[in-house]
C-alpha cells in the first residue's frame, strides 16, 4: 500500500518538501466547488500553490470537485475540465460525492451527466470519492441498480477506522482508501485526511498513465504537453 493525503485550503500554508521527506507519494487537492446559493465556480484559494507544491517535490497528484446538486451537471463539468486542462495533473480528475439534495435514480442520472460530460473533454475514466453511508443512503437509495453504472470507476472510499475497507456495491473493492480526517503530518500545521492507495507503486504509476496517453494529450493545451509529437 502506498501512503497519501488529500489537502484543501483548510490546510493553510503546506510545506511539502517536509511532506514528501515525511513519505507521502501522492496527494489529492480540492480544485474547485460550486458554493451555495452561487452560479459560479469557486477555486480553491489554496490549489495553485498545492499544485508547485507536488510538481517541485515530485509527489503524484490529482485534483478533485466538490459535487453540488444545485447546479447542472454541464455547468460543472465544463470549468472542472477547463481546470485539469491547466493543471494536468497525473491522476485522473476526482468527483467528490458527500453532499446532496437528490436521491436514488435522479441523483444517479446527474451524475452519470456529469461524468459524461467530463470524460468528453478529458477521455479517461474519472475516480469516484464517496462514503458508504452517502453512497448507500442517496446513490443506491432504494434500487441497487440505480448504482450498478459505476463499476467501471476507480472508487476512493471514506471509511474512517477499522484495519481494512468494508466493499460497497459495484464495487470489488476501493482503488484509494481514506482512513481518518484526523492526520498529522510534518509541514501541515492542521489535521489532514491520510489515505492508502491499495496497490503497489508500480500499479499507482500505471493509474497515471491514462493522464499522460497521446489520446489524452490531444485534448489537452499545446503548452502543457512539453513539445511531445503526438502524431
């Protein structure tokens, strides 16, 4: 298992070359959200100083959107690619589901909106972050079948304690596992979320691989692509 934390701007000013020293490999950082009773993309105040943070530390990062039921599925997935286009990240982009104001096969339909939107700008399968209890409660709600789409997607599981994830259907089980909210790690002044990507390095590196295929680069900005020949 590979050691990893996921960091917003409640984790103020981060030094990350004391993270990497402190043996994390990857981090996902919060890229952007819809806040309530708003029409328009918040950026993290934090996500452009986490992203320099990574690259200059070489710690594998992916960038994350916190969902919002409010706004239209389009309307999200639209400024979320226009920022992993910027950003390119290694991973592939993350949908945060922890909130929302639908249930079962309308939640379901959004959602499978969302990420077909996001995938029709950056063509890789993107990672689902949820709980059990959210998943279960609002996405499977009272049919399984309003669930059984997601199999395909990478699952990062948020199942505080216990020595190893319970599965949670479709799934065989999660991709990435946050274990606890309440971390400590060197060069973070607050409590962070650690996770384990359960999996060697070898098979973390070939989850970036996607990222970084020339089907991938095609879609991104010449400038982010380094003068590589995709031809």
């Amino acid at each position: 298992m590979i050691p990893g934390i996921d960091v917003s701007h409640y984790q103020l000013d981060i030094d990350w070359k004391k993270v990497k020293n402190a043996g994390c490999q990857f981090a996902f950082i919060k890229g952007m959200e819809f806040l309530p009773k708003t029409t328009k993309p918040w950026i993290d105040t934090k996500l452009e100083q986490n992203v320099t943070g990574c690259k200059d530390y070489n710690i594998i990062y992916g960038i994350y959107l916190f969902y919002r039921t409010h706004i239209n599925p389009y309307d999200q997935a639209m400024p979320f690619a226009d920022l992993i286009h910027k950003y390119c990240p290694d991973l592939p982009p993350v949908i945060d589901l922890e909130l929302s104001g639908r249930y079962g096969k309308d939640l379901s339909t959004q959602v499978q909106a969302f990420l077909g939107y996001l995938e029709a700008e950056i063509p890789v399968k993107p990672i689902i972050y949820t709980s059990g209890g959210f998943w279960r409660s609002y996405m499977i709600y009272d049919k399984f079948e309003n669930a059984e789409w997601a199999a395909p997607y990478p699952l990062w599981l948020a199942q505080w304690g216990g020595l190893f994830p319970t599965t949670l259907w479709p799934w065989l089980g999660p991709t990435f596992w946050q274990y606890t909210q309440k971390g400590r790690c060197p060069g973070i002044k607050t409590f962070v979320d650690h996770n384990w990507f359960l999996g060697d390095l070898p098979s973390l590196l070939y989850l970036t691989m996607p990222m970084h295929s020339p089907k991938t680069l095609k879609k991104l900005p010449k400038k982010v692509v380094n003068g590589m020949d995709l031809d």
